[in-house]
C-alpha cells in the first residue's frame, strides 16, 4: 500500500488499528491479508489463526505495529 492509499484511506475513515495504543485491537476475521505497517514500512500481511489454539499470528518476519482493514476508495 503507498503512502497515497493510506492517505485517501484515512480521508474516508478508514481507521488504523494502532498495536502500540492496544496491543490486543486485533483482527476478528483471519486467513486473509490485511495492510501493515511494520518495522520494515507498509505491506499486505496475512494474519491466521491455528486450529484449537486462540492465538493471533501474523504472516511476517517484522513485527506489525498497525493495521487496517481493507479501505473503501471514494473513486478520485
């Protein structure tokens, strides 16, 4: 995602789920990607879920500090 989709993303209200603000402000839907923003920048990281184990466990070698869910552009 560039830095021009997190802007229009964020002019329509698309809120950022800030783990450092609560860490536990997590996915409710798994098996599927989210945008990230990581230690590395910004990127599509997958997030899941193993079976009969609770935990949350993104796809990344970098840790996650933000995500958001999919924006909805306004067509500009």
């Amino acid at each position: 995602m560039t830095d021009e989709e997190i802007t229009e993303a964020t002019e329509n209200s698309t809120p950022w789920h800030d783990l450092r603000v609560d860490p536990n402000d997590l996915p409710k839907e798994y098996n599927r990607d989210y945008y990230c923003y990581t230690e590395d920048g910004y990127k599509s990281v997958g997030v899941y879920k193993l079976a009969g184990d609770d935990t949350v466990r993104w796809d990344s070698m970098s840790q996650v500090i933000g995500w958001l869910d999919a924006p909805e552009f306004n067509g500009k």
